[in-house]
C-alpha cells in the first residue's frame, strides 16, 4: 500500500465515525461471507462496516442467532482492504498486524512505513506507535530507518544512535503530535525522552517532571509510577516521601507490580508512612503474585525472619519462602539462591535439633 492510498479525510487528521453496534447490525454484517468479501478487489461494504466486521472477527462473537470463531487472520485481511480502499483506520490497525506478527506475517519494515506513511498524515496513533518503535531502534543501538521497506538503508552519513540530532528529534516530534492528538501514554514517553536527554535535545529533569506530572494527573499508571520514584528520590525537585508513598500506592492499585513492590518497601523502611511489617508482607506478596521476583525474595525472608506468616495455618514457614525462592530463581534472579541456601541451612539446623 503506498501512500496514495490514504484517505483525504485521514491526511486532514478527520476520525472515523464508529459503527453502530446493535444486535440487528451485528447479525447482518456477520452473516456475510468474510472469504468472499477478502476475496473481491472492492468489497461491496462501506469501509465502516469493513472495520466493524473485522473487530467482530478479532475477538469473536457470540449472540443467541449467531456465534463468529475468533479469526485474526481474517480480522487483518478486512483491515487491510478498507486500508488499501482509503480508510485510515483499516491501514492502521493492519500495520500494528504486521509490527506484531498477529493475524498476518510478522513484516517490520512494512509496518514502519505504512506508520511513517499514516503520521505523514497526522494520524495520532500512528505518530505514537512510530515513536514507540523508533525509540526501541535507538536503544538497541540501530540507526532510524523511519522510511522504506525492506530493501531501505539510512545513508552512512546519517546513521545515529541515540546521541543523534535526527533520532531524538524525530522521535520528540511524534510524540509532541501524539500528545497534541490526545494520547495519554505519549506523556509518559516523553518525559523519558526528556530525561534520558541527547545530542541537541539536552537532558532537562525538570521539564521531564513536568511531563509525569501531567501523565500522572491523566491517571496513566506509568506516570504516577516514575512520578513517585522522583519524588522520593528528589530528581527534578525537592524530595517528598509522603507524597511519594501516596503515588506509589495509587500506582500500585492500578495494576503495576513495581509499585506494589515500592509500596511495600514504604511500609518496611518506615518512610513516607509507619512502619508497618503486616502491611509490607501484604504488599510483597501482591507483587509477588504479579510476577516480581524482588517481592518473591523479599517475602521468603519476611518469612523466614517472622515478619510474615504462611499462607495456610499451620504451615511451615520455611516451606512456602522455599517455593517464592524457586519461583524467583525460575523468573530468573540468582538471588533467590541465597534464599534457597538459607532454607537448607535451617532444615539441617533443625535436623541436628532433633
């Protein structure tokens, strides 16, 4: 698809309209054959109901007339078609297809430039996931290829890592467009842009500050996550501990296991809240649950030391910090050995006891 096959409406910025999303549209549109309409070059459907078919295909549905299997492959190939026939949207959703490998083939470079050719036309989200994408390029080291497909290679002249004036300025201009545009999440990647810092985009804390503070006031888990960090660690600003732990917990009751673990070392250190072991162990182990294998550590040697208590009545204490110990050694942290030695060094003391 090349970029004459972007809508007007679409270079202009304009959003499509939603479809309607009644039982008696929905029992229409799917009982059309989905091969024949990917098979014709024009599918006879407006491009709204392309896209609406597609989501009906992406996850699938069930109603009392009618149940659609899941199908990505053919969620991606009505995306595609509504894409190729003008639709900024259809283009979109096909590209992040290809960038993901999931209804279609994994293509990179054909995804970038179906990205680069959309947030040539000002659309938003397309300006953010090529930021995102690019962002990943140079910290991996790789010169930006923002154009072209797979045969495209940035000239020797201009390829820049991540100190480079042309990476970091593009990157800094998709995200200004993606922020103007309304997506929250750019917030939270700029402020890290800002503060990471580059050649001719120089380091700047406090600006970076300002960007979390902004995210975190949108309610993005990720801003209020690195906001609490700063605030406690007095980057950009003063140190504030209270206001700290308060953001961290917010963050944590969002969904994010790093701040599960932070809110738990607040309750342990006894800064920015009273101390508080019960409530610590209740936090490391909400972590430990989401997968973070500090919190695992943390909670076996809670365990082990008494600040925590087994899950089940009764239980020996030893046995379940043994289980976090292995579970955190499985997720990869050698540390956890230390607690597996601990163990044995207790069974055996026990054993000589006896």
């Amino acid at each position: 698809m090349g970029a004459s096959s972007v809508s007007e409406a679409t270079r202009q910025g304009a959003q499509m309209p939603a479809p309607p999303l009644d039982a008696a549209t929905v029992v229409k549109a799917v009982k059309k054959s989905a091969e024949e309409l990917v098979a014709r070059e024009q599918p006879p459907l407006s491009n709204e109901a392309l896209l609406f078919l597609a989501d009906i295909f992406w996850s699938g549905l069930r109603m009392p007339d009618v149940s659609i299997p899941r199908d990505q492959a053919k969620a991606a190939e009505l995306w595609r078609a509504a894409g190729e026939r003008g639709d900024g949207e259809g283009a979109y959703r096909y590209a992040m297809c290809l960038l993901q490998g999931e209804g279609a083939p994994q293509h990179r470079d054909r995804a970038t430039t179906l990205l680069n050719e959309l947030a040539e036309t000002g659309h938003v989200q397309a300006s953010y996931s090529l930021a995102v994408l690019l962002s990943a390029q140079l910290e991996d080291g790789q010169p930006l290829q923002r154009r072209g497909g797979a045969r495209s290679r940035t000239p020797p002249q201009k390829k820049v890592g991540m100190g480079g004036k042309k990476s970091a300025v593009v990157v800094y201009g998709l995200l200004r467009r993606a922020i103007a545009g309304g997506v929250v999440p750019a917030v939270h990647n700029m402020g890290n842009l800002l503060a990471e810092g580059a050649q001719e985009l120089p380091r700047d804390d406090e600006a970076a500050l300002e960007m979390f503070t902004a995210g975190a006031e949108l309610g993005d888990p990720k801003s209020v996550y690195t906001l609490a960090t700063w605030l406690c660690q007095g980057r950009g600003g003063e140190e504030d501990w209270d206001r700290g732990f308060e953001l961290h917990m917010k963050a944590a009751k969002l969904g994010m296991p790093q701040a599960m673990y932070n809110t738990a070392t607040h309750y342990f250190s006894g800064r920015g809240v009273e101390q508080d072991m019960a409530q610590a162990a209740h936090w490391f182990k909400l972590a430990a649950e989401a997968g973070f294998p500090k919190a695992m550590i943390n909670l076996g040697n809670m365990l082990l030391e008494g600040f925590a208590f087994p899950s089940t009545a009764g239980q020996n204490p030893v046995v379940e910090a043994r289980s976090w110990f292995e579970r955190a050694v499985a997720a990869g942290d050698d540390a956890g050995n230390n607690g597996l030695a601990k163990c044995d060094s207790l069974v055996a003391d026990e054993g000589d006891g006896e």
